[in-house]
C-alpha cells in the first residue's frame, strides 16, 4: 500500500484487433494537477475513461487510494466487479466531458442534486443547498433554475464541472472540456479549473490547451501511441522536449 | 388438438380458403390502387391547390383520419345503398377502403412535398424550368425517394383493414375462415392458421418495403 | 333520391351513443395504459446488446405489426378459451389491444430512446448512478418528450381500433351506432353523428397530447 492517490499500471486496452493503450503507466499523489496531451488517437481520453470505468480494459490495474478500480481476481480469475460496486467507485472520481453532457430536462441546480439525492441519499434540502453553494463557486447561484438551452455552452460547462465536484471526488478527470467551446467561452471555463487547482484539487485534465496545461499543471504527460512518450514539469517539457516526437507535436499545436 | 384432423378438414377447404386468399389480394390491390390515384390528388391539392380547395381536401382528409376504418366501411356499406347507389358488399368495401386509402397516400405525398427545400423551386425557377419542369425533374422525383416506403407500409394497412370487410359479408380469407370455423368448430387451429397467412403477406410486404427503403435512399 | 335528413330519431338514441363513446375511450385507455408498460419494457429489450432479449422482443413486435386486428380479436375471444384462456367480451377486446399497444408503442418508444445521446448515459455513470437509476431518471423523462408527436398519433389510431371491439358485440360507439342504424332506418344520420363523435374525440385527443407537449417543453 503506497500513499498514492492514482496508480496505473501497465495499463492494456484494445477495441477488437485494434490495441489503443499499450502498458500505460502514470502515478499521482493528492493535490497534483497533471496535464495529458498528444495527438489526437493516441490514447489520451481513452486512458481518462477508463479510470472511471467507461470503458473496459483488458490488462493491467488501475488504483486510487489503493483501491482497484472496476476489476478483481478471484482464485487467478480477472472479472469485472458487480456493477453497483462499480458505480460506487465511479463516484471516487469526478468527470467533466467535452460535450457537457447536462441532463436536458432538468435545471442546473437538479443537474447538480440528482447524484447527491440518489447515489450519496441526502435529502432535497441538503442537496440542494450543496447544488447553490458549488454553483455559486462557479460563478452561476444566479442560474440555478435555468435550464441546460437556456445557458451558453461555457455556463453549461461550469455547471458539469460543478456537477462532478459536488459528489466530493478524490479525483477530477477532465476531458477536453473546453474543445466544444466557442473561443470567446473558453476562458471562462478554464479560470474555473485553475481555481479549483490552486485550492488543491487533484485532478487529470486531457487538454489541448497548451498554454492552460503549462500554468496550471504541476507535471505534464505527452501520449504518443497508446505509450507514454515523456513525462516531467511543464517547463522542461514545453521548453526542452528531450523526445522528436514531442518537438513535433508542440510545434504543431498553438503553444508559442 | 388433433393436428392430422385439421390437416384433413384444411384440404377439404382448401379452395374456400384459396378463394378467400384471392378475395383478400384482390380487393387489397384494388382499393390500394384507387387510394393511391385518389391520395396523390389529394397531396398534391393539399400542398399546391387554391385555398378553397386547400381547405375542401383538408376537412376531407383529417374527416377520414379521424374516422376508424370499419366504421367508414360499415356508412359505406349502409348509406350508399340508402341514397340510391345499388353496389354490392364488395363494391362499397372497396370504395371505404379506397378512401382511407387515399387520406394516408395524401399525407404521405404531402409530407414528402413540402419536405423539399424552398430552395430547390428556386434553383429550377433560376435556370428557367416552368412549374411543370420543375415538378417533373426537381420536385417528383425527390418527393417520390421518400413517398415508396410509406407508401408500400400503407399497401400493408390495406392488407390489415382489408379483413374488415367480412363484417359486411364480403367472403375474403377472414370470412371464409370464420365459415370453416362453424362448421369444423376448429376455432383454435383456424384462427391460428388465418392469422399466419396474413402474417406471411404483411411481412413479404413489410421485407420489401425495407429493401425499397434501401434502393431509394440517396447515396451519401 | 327521396330520402329526407332527419335527426329526431338519432337524438332520441344520442345517449346510447355517448354512452359508447365513454365505453370507447374508456378501452382504450386501459389497453394503452397496460400497452405502455409492456411497449417501454419491450423497447428496452429492443435496444439490448443481449440477444436474448432482443430477439423475443423483436418477433413479438413483428408478429403483432404484421397480422390484423380483427384476426387478434377474435383469436383470443373464441379461439383461446379452447386453451382453457376464458375472458369476458371487455377483458379479452382489452387483452388484446394492450398486447396490440405494446407493439405499436414500443417501436415509439424505441424510435425515442435511440434519439437520446450516449454521452448523457456516461454522465450519469460518472456520478456512480446505477443503470436502473438512470432509465428512470434520465433516459426514461427525456424519451417521453421526444416522443410525445409520435405517441400521440399513436394514440389515436389505437383509440380508432376499439371501433373493433364491435365485432365481438362489445357495445362500445360503433357496436351503438350500428344497432341504432338497424332499428331506426336513420342510416345516413346514424353514421354521420357516429362518425362526428369519432373525428371530435380524435381532435380533443390531439389537443390534449399537444398541451402535454407545450406542458412538458423545454425552456430554451
């Protein structure tokens, strides 16, 4: 047992014949804000799924807080564990997605209750006041009672993430949450995240935002093929790529 | 139930029931193809007509669509004979089908029409085509791609409502089957055996409708 | 033609017919009610990745979409009481326009339930809901307003079909109206007023599923 918070290892995942994910491994302690880029197909949202289990893997372990994550062997079996087991230890981690994926016929502050009516069985009341005080952190108590069409994209992204943060996660996962913005919204979504970074979040963010992954990342990870292609702190990767591959792909992306 | 004894009274009726088939098939056809006549002036009056006219085919369509189908065949099958026309069960049968018939064609037609972009009477009008031009080559055509499927999914309505008809004593499968019915007492096996044959039909219809479906659809 | 409109002796059996009409909706809304149970169940086997409750799902919807109403009516009023399966003439006119519902409803509901982003699925799979959680709480509301234009012709059409319930004498509207046309001789203006009420019904219907659907719409 390490004090670790996230622990990857040799992670294996394949669609059919087709392997995405070939021996990942990545470990975080709490408080660290890391950033994961490269290319698009290399792996990068696929590694951010499946530590919440919306894909399967097939080898390899994934622990947070020493707990393993979505599988167990029993008697040198590997099976998938029962699915509300699983949907317990989807609620140790919190998820943010590049469409927003706010429920449509429910308002921002219902949005941000129904996980903690119905997995985490507060009462309305309780709910509810968590609800205002997370979108109040979020810049939009004022918004509570609208509706997912009544907000821009960028004020529905906030309230996912607040949606996710809520559920009190050991662990934000971020996904190219700001790629489905209009550029004018983008800002606002990312100053939400860098707040909740420097208040000590830990959290996991597939970007391509490399100015945003250089500030606010304490440590970086370029994905290239299924592989981890380097890892370090911002500086050194954005400044000194020791690799020709991560030189490649930082000039061919808008950081400058 | 005694399968070889149903075999046995099924052979005996074999041609009461191969009539009644016949009967089904026939009037199934008939009726579709009157309504489809009939449904394609409806669609294009609804979609191009006059307003007066525009307003006559609507109240004539939405009367039809809010009536149940035996209810049209049985005031067909009653009224006609009161206000003097003299046509027999299968003749007034057909006609209420027909007309049913032909409120599904017209809203399909219509849909279809009104379906194609403003923008494309636009184009033909630019480079110089008249309205029947443009019916013809732009607007048919495109309106005919998503007309078929609808249209051979209502040939399989018909086939349904056809068995209506032996309510009003027109000696269709349903009807015959009924009469094999009060004689052999058979009722299970009978039914059953009814209820396939129309099964296999519709589901031919229904197989061919998916592949027409697919021929029509505009690559992409 | 000779024949002169005359209402007297419709109006003298207008309360019969009203009472069919209340028989009338009063069937259909215990068969949709128990078809939309069994139409949402069915829909989500139609949708499984599991083939073993898909494919029952799947013939029990084909057969039903591809065989007559009336041959279903009757099969289970006199056939299925040979099984030793013996209802009443409203129970088994009920039994089979549920069964006959559920098909019709769950390709609606099917139709509404693919319509739904999987993404909004993994939302609710990150804030570790269950999947029973999140059909009802999520899948199930939204599928409902999505679906609300088809249910509702849906709806209609199924009201139109109790009109079959007359074939096994149930006295519902049309059962009413054929029994006063054969003792007044008022045949056009029995079928006239039977008719009206039908088309009436169906155009409140639609009111109603389209205040639900204003009722139910999203701000945006």
């Amino acid at each position: 047992m390490t004090g670790n918070l996230l622990e990857i290892r040799d992670l294996h995942k394949s669609y059919g014949d087709v392997e995405v994910l070939k021996g990942v491994d990545c470990t975080m302690v709490q408080g660290d804000v890391i950033s994961i880029i490269g290319s698009s197909g290399s792996g990068k949202t696929t590694m951010l799924r499946c530590i919440n289990m919306l894909e399967e893997f097939q080898g390899g372990s994934i622990r947070i807080d020493g707990q393993e994550i979505g599988y167990e062997t029993v008697g040198g079996q590997r099976r998938r564990k029962s699915e509300k087991e699983i949907a317990r230890q989807r609620a140790l981690t919190g998820m943010a997605f590049q469409q927003f994926n706010l429920f449509p016929h429910m308002s921002a502050a219902r949005n941000v209750m129904l996980g903690l009516m119905k997995v985490k069985k507060l009462s309305k009341e309780e709910a509810r006041s968590i609800a205002e005080k997370w979108l109040d952190r979020v810049g939009l108590r004022a918004r509570a009672d609208h509706f997912p069409g009544q907000l821009s994209g960028g004020q529905q992204q906030r309230v996912a993430i607040a949606r996710a943060i809520a559920m009190n996660p050991k662990l934000m996962l971020f996904d190219e949450v700001t790629s489905a913005l209009d550029p004018e919204l983008v800002n606002e979504v990312l100053q939400v995240i860098k707040t909740l970074a420097q208040e000590g979040m830990s959290m996991l963010l597939v970007t391509h935002e490399m100015r945003f992954a250089y500030e606010v990342s304490n440590r970086v990870i370029f994905m290239n093929q299924g592989r981890i292609g380097e890892e370090g702190n911002p500086r050194e990767m954005f400044h000194k790529p020791r690799t020709e591959r991560l030189s490649e792909f930082l000039k061919t992306s808008s950081f400058n | 139930m005694d399968i070889a004894h149903f075999l046995e009274i099924l052979w005996l009726a074999r041609i009461p029931i191969l009539k009644g088939l016949g009967m089904t098939i026939s009037i199934s056809l008939l009726a579709i193809c009157v309504g489809t006549v009939l449904g394609v002036f409806v669609g294009l009056a609804l979609t191009y007509g006059a307003r007066p006219l525009r307003w006559i085919v609507r109240i004539y369509t939405d009367f039809i669509r809010g009536t149940p189908v035996l209810v049209l065949v049985l005031a067909s099958y009653y009224v006609l004979g009161t206000i003097g026309l003299d046509l027999n069960p299968f003749q007034a049968g057909i006609l209420a089908l027909a007309v049913f018939c032909s409120s599904h064609v017209g809203e399909i037609v219509r849909g279809a029409l009104q379906s194609i972009p403003r923008g494309q009477t636009e184009a033909a009008k630019a480079i110089g085509l008249t309205f029947p031009q443009t019916f013809a080559y732009v607007l048919g055509p495109q309106a005919l791609r998503q007309v078929l499927p609808a249209w051979v999914n209502t040939a399989a309505e018909m086939v349904k409502a056809s068995t209506l008809l032996s309510i009003i004593g027109v000696a269709e499968l349903l009807l015959r089957t009924q009469e094999i019915i009060s004689r052999s007492f058979l009722s299970l096996e009978f039914y059953f055996f009814a209820g396939f044959l129309y099964f296999i039909i519709n589901y031919a219809i229904e197989r061919f409708g998916r592949y027409v479906e697919r021929k029509t659809a505009v690559p992409s | 033609m000779g024949y002169t409109l005359n209402f007297a002796a419709v109006w003298r059996s207008f309360d019969l017919l009203l009472e069919g009409l209340a028989l009338s909706l009063a069937l259909a809304f215990a068969a949709i009610l128990i078809g939309a149970v069994i139409g949402l169940f069915t829909a989500f086997c139609l949708i499984s990745k599991h083939g073993l409750a898909r494919r029952p799902a799947g013939i029990y919807v084909t057969i039903i979409r591809n065989t007559p109403i009336l041959v279903l009516v009757l099969f289970t009023y006199f056939a299925l009481p040979q099984l030793g399966f013996r209802l009443g003439k409203i129970e088994s006119f009920v039994f089979t326009l549920a069964l006959y519902s559920g098909a019709y409803l769950a390709e609606v509901f099917r139709a509404g339930l693919l319509s739904i982003p999987a993404g909004l699925r993994e939302a609710g799979l990150a804030i570790g809901l269950t999947e029973m959680q999140i059909r009802t709480s999520i899948i199930a509301p939204l599928m409902f307003r999505n679906v609300l234009p088809s249910l509702s012709s849906t709806i209609i059409s199924l009201f139109k079909d109790t009109s079959l319930a007359a074939a096994i004498a149930v006295p519902e509207l049309t059962f009413e109206a054929r029994k006063i046309n054969v003792e007044t001789f008022r045949v056009i203006e029995t079928w006239i007023v039977a008719s009206c009420l039908y088309v009436v019904t169906c155009s409140i219907l639609a009111a109603l599923m389209r205040a639900v659907e204003r009722r139910l719409s999203l701000p945006r």
